[in-house]
C-alpha cells in the first residue's frame, strides 16, 4: 500500500492537474443559508408561515440548550463572577424542567397551529381543484360529444361518396361538398370555443363548449 501511494504523494508536490477548491466553515455556512433562504423564497405563503414556525422552533430549542448548559455549568461549582450565577441560584433543578416542559408544550402549540392551519387551507385548494376538475371534466366530456358527432357525419359523407355512380356524381358531389363544407365550418367553430379562458383564467361551462 505504501509502494502505491508514491507517486500520488509525487503528483501532488507537482500539483494537481484539476485543482479543487477548498471551502472555509464560514463559505459553507454562507452557502448553506443561501440555499435555505431561496428554498423559502420559493415556498407558498402557508408554506412560509410553516417554516417560520420551524425557524423558531429552532431558535426556543438552541436557547433551551444554552440556558440549560450555563445552569448546569454554574450548579457545579463555578465561582469565577460568571454573569449567569445569579441566574443559577435563582433556579432549581426541577424549575429548569418544569421550564423544559413549558418551552416544548410552547413549541408544540405553535407547530400543531401552524400544521391545523395549512391543513385548513389545504382542503380549502383541494375542494377549489375538485370543483374545477369536475367543471373541466363536463367541458371536455361536451366536446367530446360534439367531436363524435360530427366524426359520425364525416364517416357518413365518405360512405355516400363511394356510392355516387358517373350518372348522378355531379348533383351528389355538389351535395356532399356543402355537407363537408358545413362540418368543416362546425368544426372550426367548435376548435374556436373549445374550453376557452375567461378574464379570470377559468372554463366555462360546458354549454357554452
């Protein structure tokens, strides 16, 4: 293993063909709340609230931590003046749990509002997208009904004009053609209102299709 590692020890006195940057802590903190800040530009507003109840959440639970870390390192002993001393004295071992207790049931309160609320909001979208679904689904189903309406004419136009014989082909023909003629019309008519957007961005009812 050491015979191998010779020459990668050689090249890198050399130095490397593809130089790889190195990041400082402080770069990968900066890039890391980048991304954490354009992850939450990118969320919906009840998305936002969620998150900056995450955010805080995390702000109660490092406070806990630090508050519980001085205490404890001031119970055992220290006598340096530290400026958490008079805290310390002031607080049992059982008021910093009964702290605890009342910091997560805090914690708990705001998450679970926060998750009632979206969850609120989010049947709210979810009945708007139902009925709009449905909406949708009557336009097109009506479409569909006019298209295989005028398919039917369509096959009916060709199985007429196989019919037509030389003797009659010059009456029959001009017949046919106002007939296709007239499909093809609908047709374009149809294509024009097919599920046409209002000023409000919705379809219409499917008895305007």
């Amino acid at each position: 293993m050491a015979a191998e590692s010779k020459p990668a020890l050689f090249l890198l006195k050399r130095g490397p063909r593809c130089p790889i940057p190195l990041t400082s802590p402080a770069q990968d903190l900066r890039e890391a709340i980048a991304k954490n800040e354009e992850l939450a530009a990118n969320l919906s507003e009840s998305d936002k609230s969620l998150h900056e109840a995450i955010k805080d959440v995390v702000v109660l639970s490092i406070n806990l931590n630090e508050i519980s870390k001085r205490l404890t390192f001031n119970n055992n002993g220290n006598k340096e003046g530290n400026r958490d001393q008079v805290v310390a004295s002031q607080i049992s071992p059982d008021e910093l749990v009964n702290l605890k207790k009342e910091i997560h049931a805090e914690v708990q309160t705001l998450v679970r509002t926060e998750v009632s609320q979206l969850k609120h909001d989010h049947a709210a979208e979810m009945g708007t997208m139902a009925s709009q679904a449905a909406h949708f689904e009557a336009s097109l189903s009506s479409a569909f009904c006019s298209r295989d309406f005028h398919n039917t004419r369509l096959n009916r136009i060709e199985g007429k004009l196989n019919e037509i014989n030389l003797l009659d082909f010059p009456a029959k023909i001009r017949g046919l053609e106002a007939e296709l003629k007239a499909v093809r019309d609908e047709l374009r008519e149809l294509k024009e209102k097919q599920l046409p957007k209002d000023a409000d961005g919705m379809c219409p009812s499917h008895t305007e299709a």
